[in-house]
C-alpha cells in the first residue's frame, strides 16, 4: 500500500508547480508586509504611526511595506481622512483596497457544496450551493471546475487572486490531493483539476481545520494560546490551534468519527458519527414518525421540534447531550485554554445548547470551562472555505498577489 501512494505522489508532484498548487496558511503570519497588512485590515483607515505602534515595527518599516501594499494596489491613501494640518504622507491614512480584488472558496461537503466569494477583508459578497457533484472522481471533479469556473465569469470587473477549497476526508495540501471515502474519491486531483481549469493558484485544506482557521483569522477575537475546535454537521471533526497556527498533521487531520457514544433513542453503531450526525437524526425521526417522507432532512426534524413535536424534541435533546459529553471527552483528554463548537449540529437549533452544556459540565472531571459557539452560526462551512483562499494573501500579501498575477504555466 506504501509503495502505491509513493508512486501515485512521485506522478503527481510536478503538477504541483505547473497548477500552482499552495499548501494553505491557516495562521496568524509574522512577516513586515503581512503584519502591516493585518493591521490595516482590522483597523483601518489607519495612519502608519499607528501601524508601527500596532505592529511593533519601526516607523522606517512600515513606511517601506506601506508604500510597496500601496504600489500593488492592496492599499489606498485617505487623503481626505488626513489629520488637519498634517503635513506629509506618512500622516495621510491607508485602508484595504478591496474593490478590485476577490478570492473564491469551495466548500465540498458530503451532500452540498458550497462556492463563496470573498473580499480581502474576509466578508462573503455572494454564495451559491449546488449538490456535489456524483459519478466517477473524474467526472466529478470536471463538474466542479465547470461549476467553479462559470462562477467567476460573474466577477469579470474584479481579478481573482486564489481559490481555496475545504473538504472532509484526508487532504495533501502539499499536492492538492484528496481521499474522501464518502464520496468514493482515491488520491483525487482536487487541487490540480481546479488549478488547471482556472489558471489561478489554489489552496486545499481539511474542512474543520478551515474551520477553525476562520475562527483565527476572521472572527476579530483575540485568541487563546491554545484552542480546541469541534465540528458536527454530517460528520463529525476536530482541529487543534497552537500558538496563532492551526495544527495540521502532514498525514491529515484525526478523526473523532469512532468516539464511544450510546444512545437508545438515536440508534447509531455505538460510535459518535453514526450517532449524532444529521443522517443519524433523520433516520432516528422516521423510525419514530416524526417524518414520513424518504426526502426529508434534518430541518424537517427542526422544524417539528418548533411546532411542538415532543419526540423531535427528545432527538434533538439527545443529540445535544451526546455532543456535549464526547466535547467533554475531548476537552479532558486535550486540555485547551479556549473551547469553540460549530456545525449546524450545534448551531440550527440553539435551543439545545444549554443541553450540550449541562452534559458537557457533569461529563468533564476537570474545573467548569465556557464552551464558545462560533459566531459564524450556520455560514461556518463558507467561512473555511473563504479563509483558505485568503489564508496565503494574510500570509505573503505581496507574494500572493504576484503569484495569482504569474502568467499561467504550460506543461
């Protein structure tokens, strides 16, 4: 089985440079040029002594990467917004210029895939969701880049710097190389296929570690020197953020998938995934009336749940306290200094979250810890995709923007 993924690596990796194949940047980068930029995005306008004192770097520096950001068109001057009697540019303040720019996210999930543009502040200008696509891997994945690529012919008076794309199952960010079990997909060219059919460079994360580098990056909050990410939805996952970097083991993310959980009402394999996710609650509704119909979802169960359906009710109360003893599990056994859940799991109906709390709390053998629900609410799947396509520009804004503007390789 070794000598097979070597050989399909070795056959694939000079691919990586032609299709401009980027290993993504979910942290919070260090460099001049990126600091500079992070403090003009989040601050902005802003004038550059205010930088240097941000930023810690001296007047001279931020002068330096100011005036490049400037050249390159990522910032522009507020003269307008000048101190009165100011005198010189370095008073004038700079701001992100965001109008001519946008990255595109993809978001393949097991049912639903997601395309999203985003500005360089990190905000969604336009989603659309499209079922993912079947069949073989090949005609999926040209389905894909179709799909993608009539997207971007809306955004023709804007140029797209990157496309980042999150997904389930084990990725290659190296390589942009994806297994997905559930999808059928074995060593599949995400990244490749997307690159060469939209001649822009592209970036390929596991969908929870995008997660929460959305959580690091876009949500504006100061952060933990560790923080522990759980995700459910149709699957289950988890992802770790050390010191302002998400973790990303280079033979992919674990899996919380086969979690020890039990639960009469919702049935399931004795595992946490077949348990709690949204099929698991279906399948646990139509068991006990609550839905007739083979097309339903889990918002059907929701719905009833709001109209008074007690057994609804009941399933999604014990989906919660499911969900909050395996996040106890978790947190025993990990420890982080912050603790964050997201996924329409816990997000579609808040009211059970005082459920996944209360379990939480009498599960965990350690003192209380607050669970903080992402704030990205049922739009945290087009957040981590967003985050990838822009994870490289927070990273190398300079770089990134002259390697999305590199005339496009032949082979």
């Amino acid at each position: 089985m070794r000598t097979n993924t070597i050989t399909a690596v070795s056959h694939i990796h000079p691919l990586r440079s032609r299709h401009q194949i980027v290993s993504p940047a979910l942290k919070v980068a260090d460099g001049a040029a990126a600091s500079v930029f992070a403090a003009v995005r989040q601050r902005g306008p802003v004038a550059r002594d205010t930088i240097a004192s941000t930023t810690k770097l001296s007047i001279a520096t931020v002068n330096r990467q100011v005036t490049a950001l400037l050249d390159a068109g990522l910032l522009r001057e507020r003269a307008d917004l000048a101190v009165s009697g100011a005198i010189g540019r370095p008073r004038v303040p700079v701001e992100i210029n965001h109008e001519p720019f946008l990255t595109v996210g993809v978001h393949i999930g097991a049912r639903t895939t997601s395309i999203v543009a985003t500005d360089l502040f990190g905000r969604t200008l336009d989603t659309v969701e499209t079922p993912t696509p079947r069949g073989t891997q090949t005609a999926a994945l040209a389905t894909l880049a179709g799909s993608v690529q009539r997207y971007l012919s809306r955004w023709h008076r804007r140029q797209t710097l990157w496309v980042g794309v999150a997904i389930g199952g084990t990725v290659d960010s190296a390589l942009g190389i994806v297994d997905h079990p559930r999808l059928g997909w074995t060593q599949a060219p995400v990244g490749p296929v997307l690159a060469d059919a939209l001649g822009l460079p592209v970036s390929v994360a596991a969908h929870v570690d995008a997660m929460a580098g959305a959580e690091l990056l876009l949500s504006g909050r100061r952060q933990s020197a560790t923080s522990l990410y759980v995700y459910a939805r149709e699957t289950v996952g988890y992802a770790l953020v050390i010191d302002g970097r998400v973790h990303s083991p280079s033979s992919g993310p674990g899996t919380i998938a086969n979690l020890p959980a039990n639960s009469e009402l919702l049935g399931g394999t004795g595992s946490l995934e077949s348990t709690v996710s949204d099929e698991a609650i279906v399948s646990a509704a139509r068991r006990h009336g609550v839905l007739t119909s083979e097309a339903s979802t889990v918002a059907a169960v929701v719905t009833a749940a709001r109209r008074g359906n007690e057994i609804a009710q009941q399933l999604l109360a014990e989906r919660a306290r499911v969900l909050g003893e395996a996040v106890a599990l978790l947190r025993d056994l990990l420890n982080p200094d912050e603790l964050v859940v997201g996924g329409q799991a816990f997000t579609e109906y808040p009211e059970a979250l005082s459920l996944v709390e209360s379990a939480f709390a009498a599960k965990s053998v350690l003192p209380a810890r607050e669970i903080r629900v992402t704030g990205f609410g049922n739009r945290v799947q087009e957040a981590g995709a967003g985050v990838v396509s822009l994870g490289p520009l927070y990273a190398d804004p300079l770089g990134a923007l002259r390697r999305a503007s590199r005339p496009r390789a032949t082979a």
